[in-house]
C-alpha cells in the first residue's frame, strides 16, 4: 500500500536515511524502532512529503506520494506544529477545513476521553496535554495510513491507554498504522511487525508473534539483541 | 484555495488590526483638528494629517514586511507542517499567500485613497474653499504638491503602479526565503546570500521597469507598468512553487 | 493484562478465554466480544485477537454464526474437558515446580493439606 524503495536522505554530509526499502500492507500495525537519531523521524516525514529525498521515493498505491497521499495518510510528528494563535477548537476546524476524513464529532469524543477541552490554548498546553491533542486531532481522521510519530512520548499512564485505545479502535483490515518510538515494551503486545532502524539503516523487519513463536524470543529481547550487540542477522 | 487564504489573513490579522487601530486615532485627531477650525485645531489637524499619511505609507509597507515575516516562519518552524501536511500543492499554498498579499496591499491601498479623498472633501467643505484648505495644509508645512486641475484618475493610477511594484518586491522576497531554505539550506551565509539575490531580483525588476517604452500616453503608460508588474509577480510565482514543489523540505 | 513477552500472546489470550469458559465469566452459548472490542480490552493487536479465535473455534472452544460473531461452545462435555486438561497443565507445573525443590509429589499433597486447612 505504502512503500519506498531504496530511499535516501543527507542533511550535508550526514546521512540521515540510507537506502532504505520498505512495504507497508494494510489491516498491519508496524512498530517503527530504533534509538533516536537512527532515521525514524526522517523516514516519516519523506512518507508525507515534508522531506524531500536525495534519491529513491515514497509510493502510495503506486504513484508517487503527493495531493492525493496525503487525503489518506495522517501523519503526526514528534514535535507540536500548531499555529500558536489556535484553541483546540480552532485545529478542530483546521482540519475539518482541509481533510475530508476528518470527523468533528470522533475529535470531540477524543479530546473528552484525553481530558482536554475545546477552549485549550495550544501554546499554554503542557508537553503531556500537547501530546494527547496531537494523537486526537490525527485519530479524528479516518485515513488510510496513520504514522505517528512517538504518540507515547512524555505520556501519563492514564493517557496512554487511551491512546493505545484509539490506535487500536482505527485497525480495519484496509488500514495500517506506523508507530515510532525508543521504548519497545509499550509497543510489544499491540504491533503486527517490527521495523528495526540502526544508523540511517533498515536492519530487520519481522513478525511480532513468529518471533516469539520460532525464538520464544520478545521484541525487547529482539531490541537488546540488535542495539545491545550491534548484530544485523536477517530473520 | 480559498481555505488557504483564510488563514493566511488569520496569520497577519493582528497587524492590520493593529494598523486599524492607529489609522483611527490619526484619522480622529484629523476631524477634531477641522471641526476646531485653523486658529485652534493647526497642531491636532497637522498630527492627524501626517499621521494617515504615515499609516498609509508604512502601512502598506509594512502588510508586505508581514507576509514575508509569517512566510519564513511558515518555512522555517515547525508550524510549517501545518501547511505542508494539507493535501495541497506548493503552488497553491505559496499562490493563496500571494493572492492574499496582493488583495490586502490593493484593499489597504483603495482604504487609504478612500479616506483621504473624503478627508480632504470634509476639510475643503467644513473650513470654506479649496484655496483656504490648501493654505493651512501649507501653513503646517506638509507640502502638498496636488495641482487641483488633475483628475483622480490621473493620481491613482500612479499610486496603483507603486503598489503592484511594492507586491513584486515582496514576491521576489518570497522567492529569496524559499532559495536559502531549499538550495542554500544548511550552507553558510545562507541568510546573506539569499539577502544579495533579493537585492538582486528586485534590481533586475526595477530595470525590467525602466527600460519599458515610452507609450507617450500617461495612462497606458501606467496600465503597462502595472502590467509588466503583474507579469513578473506571477514569473517569480511559478519559479518560486516550482523550487518549492521539488526542493522544499521543511 | 500482564503478558509474558516472550511467549506467543495468542497463546495467552486463548488461555484467558477459556478459563473464563471453565469458571463460568463466559456462559456456553454465550456471544465472545468482536475482536476489535477484544483488543481494546487486553490491549493487544487485533489480527492477534483473529488469530485467538480461529485456533479456539479449530479447538471446538467456539463457533461462528456467520454475520452474527462468536459463541462460546454449549457441548457442556467439551468444557469439562477444557477443565480437565487446564488443571492437570497446572497440576503437572506444579509437581514440576516442587519437583525442582526436591519435594515429592507425596510430600506436596501433605503441604496442601496443611496450607488449604
């Protein structure tokens, strides 16, 4: 549905993604891993066209990414993007005005669960509260891909169900959901696949369960194992 | 498109407002010094007068300053997701900013004309005679070199032309911050190069400007310099989407 | 839910279910959650929550009504068997446990005598 193929980006002489290829199916959770600085971040943002490559694209349902992508990819990044001038009532609005899978009625449902009120403003929003707004107004779309970008980061555990709550309520058979982060337990039981990054590289890709059920092996061990002992074998 | 522009005048919503707010106090200080008539009302009359005078000039100046300001940030931070996440392309979400621009500077433009011409009506009526108004403007020492035989037409027209090149001098600004963020990004002396190219740009357009031919005719000659202007914006638009489209990453 | 990591979860899941079928939080013939509703409750993936549902049904655990769901089995012999099998897993982790302390299976009937009174 989603893929790039042999994907490359330098920021100067840095390289931040190299050569990566990658698939992503529908009706799949990916758990996107890797210590910070190994490209994740990158590689989103070049699935939505915020960041152009130096070499290798992105390609939705076989074209390349663009208008079309982005009617049905929801991207949440890392950092907040709001105009500070906006509640959250005003991002509501925002994005009502500009996706047409976005739902008014799942953003307020959302934002009730996530204890947050229309009349926040987003720049007096604290790191947590910011986070659980984020997650709400992307999770109001009804996309086709979602690629959230460490959803859990600075995250209460209150929250956090919650959030793993809405991520899985959006699964369906036609839709995949990315899921960045550097803590693998959170992730552990909720994710079909995990995508292991190291170094601007795509070191493994591999099923959550046929890992445990071949190498009664977690996908913690699996993290300790590449980022502990540097090993790249392939499974 | 429309959407897009919405925004756009959220985003500068506060300085017009701004600019409003003391267009009104000039304009108030303007009345109270006609209806105090020449004796009393000299001082208020020459402050309000100077006042929308310096509203209209760094005004408009300054609305221009303003979408250049919010379109480096909109490249430059990370409220630029908010942007580039939208599924719209970069001609339209550089074109909504322009098209946005250029109808405030031509509102603010038409606003400003508006009310001087009914500023100058109310003071020719209320202190008694064209000759006898211009005396106290005089008298004030703002020079106003209006030969009262020139029609309208014959002054606005060159006032349109100066704002359509003020809009050229923006986008070319647009297409200087859009150079230092994609093919100067990350490089040294990115701020200043892309500076020196708009200083550039803006010098190539003057001339462009200058070398038109003398049409002999002052209204067409004005008709083809707001023209060539509107060329040129739309020339540095394309070129401007076309970087951003392909070598934007924000 | 705490899950062992490193063990399939789909194991662990269908074990949950049915000792909720054998102690009776589930009724024979009663109707299973939807997976989605499923996952939500354990927190797991949903493909995971499909997996559980066809190896219960393979099992004869569960069936299907098509466009209806899931349905516990109302074969009362079936749970029986289920609470059979899942006491003597224990029974034998158990011995094994005891086993690894150097305790005879004669010597832990009496230390259950004693603890359970």
């Amino acid at each position: 549905m989603l893929e790039c193929r042999e994907i490359t980006k330098n920021y100067g002489r840095k390289t931040a993604v190299d050569h990566v290829s990658l698939k992503i199916e529908p009706g799949r959770i990916y758990a996107m891993l890797g210590p910070n600085g190994s490209g994740k971040t990158t590689l989103m943002k070049m699935a939505v066209g915020l960041v152009k490559p130096n070499s290798g694209a992105f390609y939705y349902k076989g074209q390349p990414i663009g208008i079309e992508s982005r009617k049905e990819i929801a991207y949440m990044s890392t950092e907040p993007y709001f105009y500070a001038w906006m509640t959250a009532k005003d991002i509501g609005k925002y994005y009502e005005d500009f996706f047409e899978d976005f739902s008014m009625k799942r953003y307020r449902d959302l934002l009730a669960r996530m204890e947050l009120t229309e009349d926040l403003k987003a720049k007096s929003l604290s790191s947590g509260m910011m986070a659980k707004l984020k997650i709400a107004v992307t999770m109001a779309r009804e996309a086709k891909i979602y690629l959230l970008d460490e959803p859990l980061n600075g995250i209460d555990l209150l929250a956090r169900d919650q959030i793993i709550n809405s991520v899985l309520e959006a699964v369906s058979p036609d839709v995949a959901l990315v899921i960045s982060s550097h803590l693998v337990d959170e992730l552990e039981k909720i994710v079909d696949t995990a995508i292991f990054m190291k170094n601007s590289h795509l070191v493994e890709v591999c099923g959550a369960e046929e890992v445990r059920i071949q190498q009664g092996k977690s996908i913690v061990d699996k993290y300790r194992e590449i980022y502990g002992h540097g090993g790249e074998e392939l499974c | 498109m429309l959407k897009l522009m919405k925004y756009e005048l959220r985003k500068t919503m506060f300085s017009k407002l701004v600019l409003l707010c003391i267009t009104g106090v000039a304009e108030i200080a303007y009345l109270v010094g006609v209806f105090l008539k020449a004796d009393k009302g000299d001082q208020i009359l020459a402050f309000g007068a100077i006042g929308i005078i310096m509203c209209m000039t760094i005004g408009i100046f300054y609305i221009g300053i303003d979408s250049l300001i919010s379109f480096h940030r909109d490249l430059n931070t990370k409220q630029s997701y908010m942007l580039f996440l939208t599924p719209k392309n970069s001609y339209q979400v550089l074109g909504a900013k322009i098209l946005e621009n250029g109808i405030s500077i031509f509102l603010a433009g038409v606003f400003f004309a508006a009310l001087i011409a009914v500023d100058a009506t109310i003071g020719i009526l209320y202190i008694g005679g064209v000759k006898e108004f211009l005396d106290i403007l005089d008298q004030l020492m703002i020079s106003i070199r209006v030969d009262i035989h020139v029609t309208p037409r014959e002054i606005l027209m060159p006032f349109f032309a100066v704002l359509a090149g003020w809009l050229m001098t923006v986008v070319s600004g647009d297409l200087a911050i859009v150079l230092s963020a994609t093919v100067f990004a990350g490089k040294k002396f990115s701020g200043i190069v892309s500076f020196l190219i708009f200083l550039l740009l803006d010098y190539i357009a003057s001339k462009v400007l200058n070398i038109l031919p003398d049409l002999g005719d002052m209204m067409a000659q004005y008709i083809m310099i707001i023209g060539v202007s509107f060329v040129m914006v739309i020339v540095m638009y394309v070129a401007t989407g076309w970087i951003m489209e392909r070598k934007l990453s924000v | 839910m705490e899950f062992h990591s490193a063990l399939p979860i789909y194991l662990q899941v269908m074990s949950f279910i049915k000792r909720d079928i054998v102690n009776g939080t589930l009724k024979p013939g009663e109707k299973l959650p939807s997976v989605r509703d499923t996952a939500i409750q354990y927190a797991i993936n949903p493909n995971t929550v499909s997996r559980v549902y066809r190896e219960l049904e393979m099992e004869g655990v569960s069936y299907t009504k098509r466009g209806m769901g899931t349905f516990v089995t109302e074969d009362e012999n079936k749970i029986s068997q289920m609470r059979a099998e899942m006491a003597k897993d224990l029974v034998s982790g158990f011995l094994e446990g005891m086993g690894q302390l150097g305790i005879t299976a004669k010597e832990a009937i009496e230390l259950i005598r004693q603890s359970s009174g």
